[in-house]
C-alpha cells in the first residue's frame, strides 16, 4: 500500500506531462498542415483549409496557455499561436502575442518576436519601415534567425510595392541558402513565373532548370521542362525548341504531357508562318487527346484560324467545341465572346440584306407609281426614307466588329468609305469618317487620313469626334476656344465694352451648342436689360429660350422672359436683331456698370433685379 500510495502522485505528474504535451504536439501537427497547404499557393491568398488549420492551432494553443500555464511549452505556444494568427489575417492579435515573446527574456523568442512584429508593420501599411526591421535583423551577427526567411519575407514586401528587380534579387538569395531541397524548389519556381511575367525568357529557362535539379514532384518536374519548351519558343530559339519537344515525344517518361508538346510544336509550326502543318497538328491533337486541356485550346486555334479566313460557320463550329473539351478551359470567356461577336455580325449582315431588299423594293414602288400616275403623290417616299436611315448604323456596327474584334481592316474601311461618301447627314457620319480616317492612316495613306480628318472638323465640330482630332493634333477643340474667347471678353468689358460686346456677339452667332455661346446669350440679355434697351433685350432673352430651354441661364431669366414676352409679340429669335436694335449700341465713356458680383451671368449664371 505504501508504494501504491508513492507512485500515486509521480503517476498523476506523468499523466498531466503527457496531456499538455499532446495538446503542444497536436498543435504542431495542424500548424504544419497549414504551412504545406500555404505553400502550395505561394504568393496568393492563404486557401481555407489553411485558415482552418490555423484556427485549430489556436484552440490548441490556448488550451496550452490557460490549462498549464507554467509549463515549459508556453512560449512554443505562443509563438506557434502568434504564426497562426498572423496567417489568418489577425495582426492585432497577433501583435499582442509577439509583444509576450518580447517580454520573454528569452533570446530565441526575442528574435523571434523581432521578425514577425516586422512583418506585422508590413501587413498594417507600413512597408518601408518592415524592410528596416528586417535589414537590421540581417546585420545583427547574434541573431538565431535563418536569414533565408528574411530574404524571402523582403522578396513578398518588394514584390508588393512594385520593386521586382529587388525581390529576385532577394529571392535569389533565399534560394541559395534555403537548407532543404523542396524549399529550394518552391523558390526557384516563384523565380521563374516572375521571369515569364516579365519576358526575361533566358532567366525563366535558368530557374525551371533549378526547378527539375531540386524537385521530388513528378508533376512540378514535367510542368518545368514543358515551361522550359515555351520559353525557347517565346525567344525565337525555335531550332532549340523543336529539337527538345521532339526529344522529350520520343521518351516515355514524358508520356503525362505529350498533348501539351504537341501543342507547343503546332505553335511553334504558326510561328514559322508553316501553317498548314500547325493546323494539321492540331487536329491531331483534338483526334488523338480529346476532352483534354490541350484539345480545347487546339479547337480555340482552329477557329481563330478559321475566322481569319473570314470562314464564320467553320469558327463558330470551333469555338462551341472548346468548353465540350474542357470547362476548365483559360479559353473560355474568349470563346464565349467570340461565339457572341460572330453571331451579332452575322444578324447584321442578314438585316442589312433584308434592308437592302426592302429599299430596291421600296424604290421600284416610287418609280412605278410616278409612272403610272404623274400627279400622284410619292407616299412610299417617307418610308423609303425611314428605311435608307438604318443603313449607317448596321454598316457603321459591322464595320467596328471588322476592324477591331475580326482584323478584316480591309473589309470594314469599304463600309465605313460608303457612309463617309453617301450618308453625309446621319449620325454614323462621324464615328465613321473618324474610324476610316485612323484605318487609313494604318494603311500609310497619311494625305487621304489628313483630309478626312480635315473635313470632320469643318463639318462636325462639336462631336467628341471632332474634339478627339483636335487632340490628336495637339490643338484645343472649338469649345476650349470659344471659352477662351469668352473669358477674353468678360476681362475687356470694364476696359472696352463695346469690344467686349462685339466679341459676345460674335460667340452667339458662331455657333449655338458651346456653353461659351449659351453664357454669351444670357449676358447679352442681361447687359441690353440693364441699360434699358427692350428690343436687344428681348432678342437675347428669346433667343435663351428657344436655343437653350432646359439651361440654368434660361431657369434663371424665366422671369424677364415673361416679362418681355407681355411687352412684345414672339418674334423669329433665331436670326440676327434687326439693324435698329444692333446699330444703335449705347455711346459709352465709361461702363455703365458692370454686373454685380452675385448676379453676373459670367460668374454665377443668374438674372440681377430689373430696376
């Protein structure tokens, strides 16, 4: 009985010892899991199944921490908690956690601490003092930290401000002094898609190779040599590339991605311009390895080769194979916007010949019914009328889907000519001669684009069209000018007012659209108000009205409109005031006074008090 009662308390400390090691231990284990799902998705968002390790490992944690608090697995604890929080996006918490490591005393966990608090002010929007902290932890020779974590962690904070030469570099770095192979590889493959990003072919080549020398995956291994294969061909290498997807067709080991080689050897095919061998490449591709990624992309290929062909019904028959193939398919949101271009194009082309019919149709009735009855009138000619104004519009339509979605520039310049020559008055008119104008400047014909453009701006100047010429050109549009001519004027009319009126009348009668204009009317209403001079008044107010019903300025004058309207009969507002009410401008020494400041039209766009 008494050694049952001895070993009774040592069996209990046993018992407890292994509880709160397990609970450590379990802790350990989903943390671990964590970071094998983490890496996989290296340098994107951390996935759920590792938030949700994470979150196990902070239940684990604190079980550690408030159950044997004097244990020796509490600062592990935190520490693995810290990590975890950190990953899950919790850096409050997280900060907190460190901030306890910090107060350890402990020098392993101090360092510990340093680096992630780091981190920490990286996450919270403070990259630039994060690379600091972690610069210094690089120059302390005491430090217990793996500098490869460093370099890498500087490599994510690099990347994130937009300084990619200094992220490899880092990167780089980290690889060499990374300890065990399958970090080397995670490295060297990072290294490698930042190297494709950035078409530095010959570094992507030298990585991917690092990628094979280090990697135990199948899979990572063949995804490099066929990466390896596109970089040879994206940098011209072509011999070199030909020779390597040929080898690697001839051995077995190679067998998981021999539709991915094929497919690299038909665009390699397309990039010699040999064509036809490319195409039939591909359709052995889509033969010998259907409902395969490669075999919807092979399809995507064919109808793109089919639609440059101008061959419609063949490339929409294509690219509805591509998502059969494989629903996965990069290519798909391109198809389906294919599939949606073609099929609009070709209900114009049927409207437009079922337009064309009507109008022949509609034209013959004219001529037989004139014939047959000389003092008939020509009732079909409205509708004939209404039938010729939808043609613009679906030539102008099919003409944009030429040039910019299918590449018949030809084609579409024929259309977008016919609207410029023969529908001078609709509102394709514009758009079209402003697309025909850059199609033709494609084709060298700078002289022909120049006159087009030159003819635009004479005949439609207020479009955006017009204004976008003006740009090009490096010149102000017509509406900047008249603004400019405006303020000209408000700046004369103490120093020169009869200048200044003559410059107001000149933008009213220029043009009708401009708010140069609009204000120009209002103030002349306004000044001809002042000084008593109901006629020219009147003219301008009516003119606001007519010209510019829905305005502030006319809003703002409603009341002196009824005004006038009691005084005078309506009158034609939208010619020039007759002689009497224009010549006789008032003989002014000095200004009659020039418009408050509140109610100045120039400034503020509203009527002052009549007196």
């Amino acid at each position: 009985m008494r050694i049952r009662s001895f070993w009774w308390p040592v069996l209990i400390l046993v018992l407890s010892g292994c509880a709160y090691f397990n609970t450590f231990y379990n802790a350990e284990q989903y943390f671990e899991q964590g970071e094998a799902l983490r890496l996989e998705k290296a340098g994107e968002e951390v996935p759920s199944g590792a938030r949700e390790a994470y979150k196990k490992v902070i239940t684990k944690t604190d079980l550690v921490l408030t159950k044997y608090p004097d244990s020796k697995y509490v600062y592990p604890a935190l520490l693995l908690q810290g990590k975890a929080r950190f990953y899950r996006g919790e850096y409050i918490q997280a900060e907190g956690v460190f901030h306890q490591l910090e107060a350890s005393g402990i020098p392993r966990f101090q360092q510990e601490a340093r680096y992630w608090l780091g981190l920490i002010k990286w996450k919270t929007g403070q990259p630039n003092p994060a690379l600091g902290d972690l610069n210094e932890i690089l120059q302390d020779r005491n430090t217990a930290i793996d500098p490869g974590r460093v370099y890498l962690a500087m490599a994510e904070i690099h990347l994130e401000i937009g300084r990619r030469r200094e992220a490899v570099q880092d990167l780089e770095k980290a690889a060499k002094l990374a300890r065990k192979s399958e970090e080397r590889e995670q490295i060297y493959y990072r290294l490698a898609e930042l190297s494709l990003q950035d078409e530095r072919y010959d570094e992507a080549i030298r990585f991917y190779k690092n990628v094979i020398r280090n990697s135990l995956s199948k899979r990572r291994i063949m995804e490099a040599n066929l990466q390896i294969v596109k970089m040879y061909r994206l940098k011209g290498d072509l011999k070199t590339a030909s020779n390597k997807i040929k080898s690697m067709l001839a051995d077995e080991r190679f067998k998981d991605i021999f539709p991915d080689l094929e497919l690299e050897l038909a665009k390699l095919y397309l990039t010699r311009k040999e064509v036809d061998q490319a195409l039939t490449r591909l359709e052995t591709i889509t033969n010998d390895y259907p409902k395969t990624p490669a075999s919807a992309e092979a399809y995507y290929l064919l109808a793109e080769d089919a639609l440059k062909k101008w061959d419609l019904e063949t490339a929409l028959d294509y690219f509805g194979q591509v998502g059969k193939e494989d629903r996965k398919s990069p290519y798909l949101d391109r198809t389906r916007a294919r599939i949606k271009e073609i099929s609009r194009y070709q209900k114009l082309a049927e409207d437009l010949k079922a337009l064309q019919e009507k109008i022949t149709a509609a034209r013959v009735s004219v001529t037989d019914s004139t014939a047959a009855d000389t003092t008939a009138q020509p009732v079909s000619t409205p509708s004939l009328a209404d039938l010729t104004a939808q043609v613009p519009a679906l030539m102008s339509e099919m003409a944009e889907l030429e040039a910019f979605h299918f590449d018949q520039a030809d084609s579409a310049r024929r259309k977008l000519w016919t609207i410029y020559q023969q529908y001078p008055d609709y509102d394709q008119w514009a758009k079209a001669a402003y697309t025909l104008a850059h199609l033709t400047f494609q084709t060298g014909d700078s002289l022909t684009a120049e006159s087009i453009r030159t003819h635009l701006l004479e005949v439609r100047p207020h479009t955006e069209f017009a204004a976008a010429v003006m740009k090009e050109r490096g010149g102000n549009t017509l509406e900047e000018e008249l603004i400019r001519e405006l303020a000209t004027a408000e700046s004369l009319f103490r120093e020169d007012t009869l200048q200044a009126l003559a410059l107001y009348r000149s933008l009213v009668t220029r043009d009708t659209t401009s708010e140069a204009a609009r204000r120009s009317t209002y103030f002349l209403a306004w000044f001809y108000d002042q000084i008593i001079v109901p006629d020219s008044a009147a003219h301008y107010y009516f003119l606001l009205e007519t010209r510019y019903p829905d305005s502030e300025q006319t809003k703002a004058a409603a009341e002196r409109i009824r005004f006038y309207h009691d005084w005078f009969q309506p009158r034609e507002t939208e010619t020039e005031p007759p002689d009497s009410t224009v010549a006789p401008e008032p003989t002014v020494t000095e200004s009659p006074g020039s418009p408050p400041a509140e109610p100045n039209p120039a400034a503020d766009n509203r009527v002052p008090d009549h007196p």
